[in-house]
C-alpha cells in the first residue's frame, strides 16, 4: 500500500526565498542519495495554516522505501544540515497509507 509523506514548514516571515535555495541544494543531495520520490510543493494562502506556510508531499511505494531511503541519506558523509531556525520556525512530519473506498481495508 502506498504511503503519503507530507512536512508541513512554517516559516519565518520573509523568509520564503531563503528556504526555495535551501530546498534546492536539499533536492540536489537527495538526488545523489538516490530512492527518494519527486516532492510536490505547496504555499498556504488560506485556511488553518498560517499564510506562507509550507507543504510538502511525496509517494512512497511503501514504509520500507522511505526507511531505506532516509538511512542513506543519514549516514552518508557531509550530511545536509536542516533549514535553520531563523528560516523555518517550526515543522512537522506526518504520514498516510492511501486507500479506497472500494478497496478492502488491510489491517
């Protein structure tokens, strides 16, 4: 069953281009790694999220994938730091097993 990652990012006012160049040189180091999944961006504009917070998805074939995945990117040498605290203010990480209506549940 295919699972959903999403990060919700909020940050620091005025700070959207600081981030887009720290997501881009991070896009570049998960490339390098290899196995990880296309993110799809988004920018809150309205809604319960604070406006210019940042969300992002991707699609992982399983839980297994993203594992294996995050395991080499963090134990490679030269590790790509996080986004700094001036930059994003607070985040989260969550994640969904997609499913169908149609389909029977697993458990």
């Amino acid at each position: 069953m295919q699972v959903i990652e999403r990060r919700i990012l909020e940050l620091a006012p005025g700070q959207f281009d600081a981030y887009r160049e720290w997501e881009l040189g991070n896009r570049a180091v998960e490339e390098s790694v290899g196995g990880f999944p296309e993110k799809r961006y988004c920018r809150a504009i309205a809604g319960a999220l604070p406006m210019g917070t940042i969300v992002w998805e991707r699609a992982w074939t399983n839980l297994a994938a993203c594992d294996e995945a995050y395991r080499r990117l963090y134990h490679r040498e030269g590790r790509h730091n996080a986004p700094s605290p001036e930059v994003v203010v607070s985040q989260r990480q969550e994640f969904y097993l997609t499913w169908s209506p149609g389909a029977k549940p697993s458990s």
